[in-house]
C-alpha cells in the first residue's frame, strides 16, 4: 500500500495502514497533456484563459482518492469533498475532481 505523500505530513502518532509504505509525494518528469476528453481540454484551457485574463486565481488542482476512495478508507467522503471544493471556491481556483473514487 503505497502513500504518495511527504513524511513531514505526519506524526510520530501517525498509524498507518498494515503493509503501508510512505513513498514521498509524486510528481511528473514532463507536462502532462489531456488526452481523451474532448470536455476535460474545454475546461482545462477556459480556465487558463481566465487565469491570464485575471478571473481565476491559478491553475485547476486536481482532487481525487483513487483506490482510498473505492476501498471506503475516506470517513465521511461526502463532507471531505464538499470542504475541499468549498476551499477551492473560496480560492477562485478551478477544481478537477474524480467523483466516482469517491462515490456511486
């Protein structure tokens, strides 16, 4: 069970998951173009439209849990994400986020 996230996040409380490894955070070598969704490329360059035009604040940020979603390990995963978009709104920054890791 790999965690893609610093050690410096956590605690010397911390329990992690049984077989878990901390492995750092991730981060691609070149940019990663979208490929695939004609939808996903609409927003994707609307938004950097606006971040140049100065109606957005930044770059979208993506949210998703991936298989911590699926497995059910994120409490409460309706709240969660509510806070987090709430928190991007409040940032006027655009949010990508894959719901179906989360939900049904």
């Amino acid at each position: 069970f790999l965690l893609g996230i610093p050690k410096s996040l956590l605690t010397s409380q911390c329990t992690l998951p049984p077989r878990s490894v901390v492995c750092g955070s991730w981060t691609p070598e070149a940019p990663v173009e979208a490929t695939g969704c004609e939808a996903l490329q609409r927003f994707l360059l609307e938004c950097q439209e606006k971040v140049q035009s100065g109606i957005l604040k930044g770059a979208p940020f993506y949210i998703g849990f991936g298989s911590m979603g699926v497995e059910g390990l994120v409490p409460d995963a309706e709240r969660v994400t509510k806070v987090l978009l709430d928190t991007a709104k409040w940032m006027a920054r655009p949010v990508v986020l894959m719901s179906n890791s989360l939900c049904d």
